[in-house]
C-alpha cells in the first residue's frame, strides 16, 4: 500500500481527518502547558533580586572562635555556639567598594550587639575623683643623737603613740659633755658675764639643748612638734652614735588627700585649686581644702594622674588610710559624645567601631577627651550622626584584625 492510499478520497473523510488531528494538537499543548515535567525554570531575571545579589557564604564560624571553619550552617561551633555565615569581602563581589565586615541581621541579636549615635550634647565639667587620706610628709620631725652616748631611760613610748610637742623620748648620757658642763659651771661662779656667755655657747654648739644638761653629761631628748611616732628605736642601754635616729615624728595638724584623677581630664585640674572632699567616717560634714600639687609621673595600670589635696585636721579626726570622695569644680561644654562603652583603648589608640550600611562595620580611629556621666567627649574622628557599637564591639574589632579589615584614620577635629 502506498502513502497515496492512505489519504482519504472523499471531502467527509478528509474534514473527520482534519478534526482529529486538531484535537491531538490541542491535547498535546495542553499537556505541555500542565504537565509538571515540561515546566519552565525560574531564570535569574525572575528570581528575588535581593537572593540573588546576595553572596553564597565562605563557611560558617563562631565570633568566639573564628579560627574554627564549618562547611554546615546548623554546625556548633567548640564552645557551642551557633555559627553565623562569612561571606567574601564587598569589594570582592562587587556589592560595595567600602572596607569592613559583615554580619547576618539575624546573628545581631545573639553576638549582643547594640547601636548608638554620636550626638552633639553637654558634658558636665565637674570631676568627681576618690582617694585615701595620707600623712603631710613636709610635716616630719627626725630626732638624731647630736652627740655619741648611752640610753640611761626610756619613756615608755611605742610607734603609733600621739604625742605633743617637748614630750620626752629618753634621757641620754654623753660622757664629753660632762667636762664642757664642769667648766661651765666654773665659769659661772666666778660671775664674769662674758666667760660664762662663752662658755654657754660652746655648750649649744656641742649639741647641749638649752645649753645645760641635768648632772654630768646627761640631757633630755624631746619630741620637736607634736605629732604620731612612726619609727622609735630609743631602748634602755644602746650606745648611740653621731646622727643615729632615735625616732620619727609624723604632724597631724594637716593631711593630705591624695586623689586618682584619669588622665584625659589632666587639664581640669590646677594647683591653688579648691577641692571639697567627703569620708564615709563623717558623711555629715565636708571637708574643704586646696590642690598643693599634680604629681608629674601616671600610673601606668590605671591610666591616672595622682593630685595632692591640703586638708586641715583639727582634733586629728582624718586619720591616714581613710577613703574619701573628691569633688573638683568645673563648668559644662558643649561636646561630640558617645558611650563610654563604645570606645575601644588599646594601650597604643583609642577606636569605635561604627556601624555602616547593610550590616557592615569598621574600625574607625577617634581621639577621646574627657569622660562623665558615662558619656566620653570625641575630639576627632566622628562626626555627629554616625553610628558605633556601644555592645558587642570587641568582636567586631577581634573579626576585623583577624581579616585585616584597616582602621579609618583621624580625618579632623569635632571641635
């Protein structure tokens, strides 16, 4: 049979053809159309612009211990923490040609990190300090042997005692002074005035006090102020040499107050300057004195300059050792601040690390100046607006020197 054969003669036969055929066309589309195999991808220019500009992750890893890479994203990290994703640098993948890192959104919540704004705002001037009462060290008495002798007494003395000016310390005899008092006392019968003032003289340059001794060669050693002992070593039957210290005496008719100011408020304080102080011994009262001194060396732990305050101390009620409250005057300037806690000290810089657009963050150099009120003064660096991590900050800046992320350098001041 020939193909010719198989077509239908007749106009009927040939439009029943035709009839079918459209049906098997339209069925056949049809299933085209619904059937799930044959269905069309979604292509990138349909796809979620924001899925798509969005990098696929280098690994997952934990801020805590970014040394540790998992390929997982529902991995734990060592310290079991849930890993946050890493993606590549911005620059890297085209999204923005700015420096830092990013974090998820969603990891935001969990690494505890909170934002803040520089804002422009006043600072208060007054300087609150601590520091503990000290002994006026321009106030000592050294009470020396002015000639060699033998302890015959002690006067029942201790260190610690308080004692008043002239109180005696021990009686001592001096065996060379006991010629130069005989000749004295010869002198002084004879009634020559100008012999017996010559003799008295030598007495005193001798070392005699008064220019007499009680008996041969034996005198009284008092205390030249009043005062606490702090060292005593005057015993019964020690022989004493020329300049040997038989005790030291401390004044308490002032005391200092010696204060630990931060360094950044170096500028705040002056000698001459009034000082008002409060103990928690006498929370009723306030003490009143000046600054005599700033010291010039800081204390290297602490970062704080040490100020020395002159209180007066009738009755010797400020004993050393006392805690005290300082307050220091001051007035209100105007200021760019941040939260004390954004601010990062490495021992070498000062840093905060802002936070910029789609979650990125960056170190970001900043001169500080003084602190108050948990609020810290930048004097260049920000600008008013920008935003810093005021929480979570250290892991940002530990992510950021591990990646190489550089610090944005001081550009110019605030002020």
């Amino acid at each position: 049979m020939s193909p010719r054969d198989l077509v239908p003669r007749t106009p009927a036969s040939r439009a029943i053809v035709l009839a079918i055929l459209a049906s098997g066309g339209i069925g056949f589309v049809a299933a085209r159309i619904t059937s799930p195999a044959t269905t069309a991808p979604v292509t990138s220019a349909t796809a979620d612009p924001a899925s798509a500009a969005k990098p696929k992750p280098l690994y997952y890893y934990d801020p805590m211990v970014p040394q540790e890479h998992y390929d997982n994203p529902d991995s734990l990290s060592s310290m079991g923490m849930k890993t946050i994703p890493k993606y590549p640098d911005a620059s890297a993948v085209g999204a923005s040609p700015n420096p830092g890192i990013s974090i998820d959104p969603s990891a935001m919540q969990n690494l505890g990190i909170r934002i803040a704004t520089a804002t422009t705002g006043t600072l208060a001037g007054a300087l609150d300090a601590t520091g503990t009462i000290d002994f006026n060290q321009r106030d000592i008495a050294i009470i020396q042997a002015r000639a060699a002798g033998f302890i015959q007494r002690v006067y029942n003395r201790a260190p610690g005692d308080v004692i008043a000016r002239g109180a005696p310390i021990a009686d001592m005899l001096v065996p060379e002074w006991g010629g130069a008092q005989a000749e004295y006392e010869a002198v002084r019968r004879t009634g020559d005035r100008a012999l017996t003032a010559a003799a008295a003289q030598r007495l005193r340059l001798l070392g005699i006090p008064g220019g007499t001794a009680r008996g041969r060669g034996l005198t009284t050693v008092r205390s030249p102020i009043a005062g606490v002992i702090q060292t005593l070593d005057a015993r019964a039957g020690v022989t004493l040499a020329v300049g040997q210290t038989l005790a030291q005496v401390n004044g308490l008719a002032t005391v200092w107050l010696n204060a630990a100011v931060p360094e950044v408020r170096a500028s705040a304080v002056k000698v001459g300057q009034t000082a008002t102080a409060e103990l928690a011994a006498f929370p009723a009262e306030r003490f009143t004195g000046r600054i005599i001194a700033v010291l010039p060396t800081t204390q290297a732990d602490s970062r704080t300059l040490t100020v020395r305050i002159e209180l007066r101390n009738p009755g010797g009620r400020l004993r050393p050792g006392m805690f005290a409250t300082v307050h220091l005057g001051g007035t209100s300037d105007t200021a760019l601040l941040v939260p004390s806690e954004a601010v990062i000290r490495t021992g070498t810089r000062t840093l905060v690390m802002l936070a910029e657009d789609k979650g990125r963050y960056r170190p970001a150099e900043v001169k500080a100046g003084r602190e108050a009120g948990g609020r810290t003064e930048i004097l260049a660096g920000l600008v008013p607006g920008e935003k810093v991590v005021a929480s979570g900050q250290f892991l940002l800046d530990s992510e950021a020197s591990l990646t190489g992320v550089a610090a944005r350098p001081i550009t110019g001041d605030t002020k």
